[in-house]
C-alpha cells in the first residue's frame, strides 16, 4: 500500500491509498474555493447530559448532484473535482461540509472507490482490504490529534438512510469527546467486570457462539450474529475472534480474512427482501475504543451493521417510543433474522 498525502485548493488535506507501491500522485487541484469556513459549535444538553454539534454551514452542502457533476469521481478535462487525479484507488479527504472542525474535532469523506456505479458489496477482495487499511490507518493519525477523542468510520448507504451522493463513500468523525453509546458501554462492561470478573464482549460473543441461532456466519477470524436484543429490524454485529480495543491492533490474519467476511455479510444484506428489490439501505458502523479512556484494552473492536428497512418498502421509522423516549420496538424478532441472513448466504 502507497499513501500518498497531499492538500486540496482551500488547504483541506487529501490523503491517497494505492495498492500499487509505484503509484505516483501529483495533480494539483485547480479549482478557485474560497477557504473553508465553519461555524460548527458542540452545545451541551443540560437535561440528558449530552452534546449537540450545531452546524449551520452544512445547510449549503452538495445535496443530489447529477452523477456527470459528482464531487467524489476522479477529475477529468474541464471538470474538476475534490479528486485532482484522473483516477484512484482508495482515498480520503476532509469534508468541505463538516459537522466537526477545528477544536471540535474532525470529519473526513473516504471514497472506497473511483468507480460511481458500484456499491461496497460490489468491490473486489483487493479493494475492500484496501479500505481497511485507510480506516486503519485514519484512525492511527487521528489518534494523534489532541482535540480527537474518539474516531468513527461508517458508512451511511441508500437514499432512505439520508445519502446525498451517489457515489460509493463513507466517512470518519473525530470527536472531541467520548459518544454516549461508547460511554453507555464503558458502564456496562465496568459493572459486568465487577459482577462477574470477566470481559462483557468476551462473555457476549460466548453466548452467541454456544446458543448459535441468532450466529449469521463464523469466520476463522471473524464472528458475526444478530444480537439477542437487536434494535433494528436486521443488525449483525461482526467482532474478531481475537478481541482487540481498535483497528490499528488487528493482527495480519484478521485482517486478510475481513474482505471475505465483510462483502459476504453485505452481499447477504442486499438479498434479504428478494430479488426485484432495490438495494438494501444500511448504516454500517465501527466501534472502537476512545484513545484516552480508562480501561480501554477492556473495549471491542467491532462492527454493527444494521437497515432501517423491515419489510420491501417500508421502513423503520424512529417514531415516538424510539425518538421521544429512546425504547426501540422491533418487529422482526433477532432469530427470525439470523435465519433469513444464513438462507440468503452466496455459497
Ligand atoms: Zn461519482
């Protein structure tokens, strides 16, 4: 792999991945933008103890653009991009529209690939562990922010889930403080410690394992099955055999292994309503321990992918038990979903 760092026209930095080490990346970013203004604020909530990123500047964003007008292809001749080169493998670069910026963090836009038709279930082996390797390699150099506490990669996918570009993308948010889901964890496996004296994720992933209806499908690396009190209506959790707080301590093996598992749990994913359905809209998403939290080694490297989607055409709205007082409602019940997702399986 080949990372090529460079800056964009309005100083914003633009990061290449390549698989070929020879890759040579010098086009320069011709466009005239203006600097990169931001009015992005981080407000506390005194009721529920948690904070809001007030980011009015993102009103202006890039909402549906023609595909011959997507920011997130390569440039070519008399239109540019955010992408100078003519081409890519994997790259990164910081949002021009970002929730989080400056003291109140980072956000990033990761294209997996240059190619605008094609959706992440559709990259090769190859591509896919090239993407791993920038979501690792992100959250190594965003580790060395002080004003990053935390670092999120994830992929929205679907106009249902609020996607406003076409092209295949993910991003990665840097926040300056630790999310109320990794703290709501820290306290469960704090007082499961205490209880038990063992590992919550390492006692989760037991269970799952010796129960196996709810297991989707078990890797020599990887383990994925829905959760016993899954929110949404089809939600795999994908955690390595070898638990490990974040993504820079995954070992080789795991590493070589994750294409295969990943783009089979997201193949499956596009197959659970049947054929003639549109893609499956899915929110895919890491969980990693934040940097300088007590107790971090304690953490599970893992990942929650899930679809808002619950049967063809109709979704799962967050309506008022989920919305107005956070209680999910789940129509589909966990195994019911394990079973669907091992019967739609490729092989
Ligand atoms: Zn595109």
């Amino acid at each position: 792999m080949k990372k090529t760092v460079t800056t964009l026209a309005d100083g914003r930095e633009l990061i290449y991945y390549d698989s070929a080490d020879d890759t040579v990346r010098d086009a320069v970013d011709p466009r005239p933008l203006d600097a990169v203004s931001t009015s992005s604020e981080i407000r506390r909530d005194p009721l529920l103890g948690d904070s809001v990123a007030i980011a009015s500047h993102r009103q202006g964003r890039t909402y549906h653009p023609p595909a011959d007008e997507c920011p997130l292809c390569p440039s070519r001749e008399g239109r540019h991009s955010e992408i100078p080169d003519t081409g890519y493998d994997v790259v990164v670069f910081e949002n021009r529209f970002p929730s989080l910026a400056g003291d109140s963090g980072r956000c990033e836009v990761v294209c997996f690939t240059s190619d605008h038709d094609v959706s992440f279930a559709g990259l090769t082996e190859e591509q896919a562990g090239l993407v791993l390797e920038a979501w690792t390699d992100r959250t190594a150099d965003l580790a060395e922010l002080p004003q990053v506490a935390q670092v999120f990669c994830f992929e929205n996918r679907g106009a249902e889930i609020g996607v406003t570009l076409g092209h295949p993308h993910g991003q990665i948010y840097g926040y300056p403080f630790v999310t109320p889901r990794t703290e709501q964890m820290f306290r469960s496996m704090d007082s499961h410690r205490a209880e038990t004296g063992r590992n919550l994720f390492d006692d989760v992933v037991a269970r799952e394992l010796a129960g196996g209806e709810r297991v989707v499908l078990e890797g020599e690396h990887w383990v994925a099955f829905v959760p016993y009190a899954a929110h949404w209506p089809y939600e795999v959790h994908l955690h390595p055999r070898r638990r490990v707080p974040d993504l820079r301590e995954l070992d080789e093996a795991a590493r070589t292994e994750f294409p295969q598992i990943y783009l089979e749990l997201l193949r499956r994913f596009d197959r659970i309503f049947g054929p003639g359905e549109p893609p499956t809209p899915y929110i895919s998403a890491w969980h990693q321990a934040p940097f300088r939290a007590p107790g971090r080694e304690e953490f599970a490297l893992h990942l929650e992918l899930f679809t808002i989607r619950r049967t063809p055409g109709k979704l799962k709205f967050l309506a008022g038990s989920e919305s107005g007082m956070n209680v999910f409602i789940n129509d589909v019940p966990p195994e019911a979903a394990a079973q669907r997702l091992r019967e739609v399986a490729s092989e």
